[in-house]
C-alpha cells in the first residue's frame, strides 16, 4: 500500500484548494438540480490537475452522490426495463470513448471537454421544445446510449446528450431525476473498470476520490436545502454563465498548449 506520501505527491496546497472548491460546486449543482457535478468539477479542477486526472478523480464522487440520489426508489427496476436500450448502448459507448481518451494528448482532450460544455451552453440558452413519442423514444434510445457513452468515456460527461434525450419524453420531475441517477450509475460500472484497465486511475486517483466524497457531499446537502428557497430561473441563469466562462477557459487553454 502506498504511503500517504507517494498518493498525494505534487498535491500543492493551490491543488488542495481547487479540489475542496470544484467538489463543493459540482455537490451544490447536484443538490440544487439533480444533474451538474462533473459538468462543474471536471473544468474547475482541471485547472489545477491533468484533464484525465480530474476525471478519473470526479468518478467516485459521481458514483456515490447518484446512488444516495435514487436510494429506495421503488421505479428503478420499471425505469431499468424502459430505458434498457439507452443504457445498453451507454456501456458499449463508455468502453469506445475510454479508449480514445487514454490515446489522446491531455490538451486535445482539454479542446474536446470545453467544448462539449460549450454546445451544452448552447442548447441551455436554445433551449428546444422536441417531443418525441413512444416510437420516438424506442428509435432514438440506442443511438442516444452510444453517443452518450462515447462522450463520457472522453470527458465523464456522459449526461449531457442523455439529459436532452430525457426532456424530450416529458418525464416528471420525480422519474427525472431517478432515471438520471440510474443512468449515471449504470455509466459509472464500465468507466471506472476502463479506466483502471487503461491505467487512467490508480491508487493516488482513489485516495483523492475518497477525500473529495467530504466537500462533494457537503455541497449536496446544502444544495438540497437550497433546492426549495432559491429562485429556480435565478440558479438557471448562473448554471449557464458558470458553465459557459468554464467552457471558454478549458477551450482557450487546450487550443493555446496545442498551437
């Protein structure tokens, strides 16, 4: 077992810092809206960390606080058989992405993270009103789960696609937010054997996982708080200038290290 030491080498207390930050962030997104924690980590903390590492680090924090988030739930097996094709093609999607993430230069795969944020932002100010039918939503699963999966097996931001795949369907609030949670833990079994198999995580990746599970989870319990008194166009609007000044920085970053 390596010593605490050897896990936490190159640790500075800036990268401390960053770390409690982009944690206490993505759990106060996560509380207040269901969705968000590695679509605000990832960015915040590869600032301070190599892009694969910031991902490798948020996979434990995602796996945890989407299970706490569809713990009891009743609907999860009928969720499961329903969206069984989305999920089958998430897995097959994660294990390709994987692949292409530990044969990419870390400032390609700071270009391709900004901007999967920023055509996230896009869609946000849009914000399109499709309605896909039953039909629809038996035609579109699949293809939804291998884009998803390929996405997030690059970047952990596999919920984006999946995301406006689901407010289409006109789901309530409650099925939602149960059915993201399934789907970002049903993601999180194959992304995190790839990425052990890949050699992307390893021991020091876990110790760091392990340690931001306390900022993470005191960010989601204030934001479950918050969820009830704070103004929802108003978090609105700040979740998409937070995301769009993060998009900007990781582009302007990865594009500026590869010229």
């Amino acid at each position: 077992m390596p010593e605490l030491a050897t896990l936490f080498a190159g640790m500075t207390p800036g990268a401390w810092a960053m770390l409690v930050f982009a944690m206490l962030c993505g759990g106060l997104v996560k509380g207040v809206h269901g969705i968000g924690l590695p679509l605000v980590s990832v960015p915040i903390l590869s600032a301070a960390l190599p892009v694969q590492t910031a991902i490798a680090v948020t996979l434990l924090p995602v796996l945890v606080t989407n299970a706490y988030q569809i713990r009891l739930g009743r609907d999860v097996l009928p969720i499961a058989r329903r969206f069984a094709l989305l999920l089958a093609g998430l897995v097959v999607g994660i294990l390709a992405g994987v692949y292409m993430l530990a044969n990419l230069s870390t400032d390609f795969v700071t270009v391709i993270l900004g901007v999967i944020v920023l055509c996230f932002v896009v869609l946000r100010l849009c914000a399109p009103r499709w309605r896909l039918g039953a039909r629809g939503e038996r035609v579109c699963a699949l293809p939804v789960g291998l884009t998803a999966g390929v996405i997030g097996g690059v970047s952990s931001l596999y919920g984006i696609p999946v995301t406006i795949f689901l407010s289409t369907l006109g789901l309530d609030r409650q099925t939602f937010v149960r059915t993201i949670g399934l789907v970002f833990v049903t993601g999180m079994v194959p992304l995190y054997a790839a990425f052990t198999a890949f050699e992307i995580q390893g021991p020091r990746e876990i110790a760091l996982s392990l340690v931001a599970l306390v900022p993470v989870f005191i960010g989601y319990l204030i934001g479950e708080r918050l969820r009830g008194i704070i103004s929802e166009v108003a978090f609105q609007r700040g979740f998409t200038v937070l995301l769009a000044a993060l998009g900007v920085t990781l582009l302007y970053r990865g594009i500026s290290a590869l010229l």
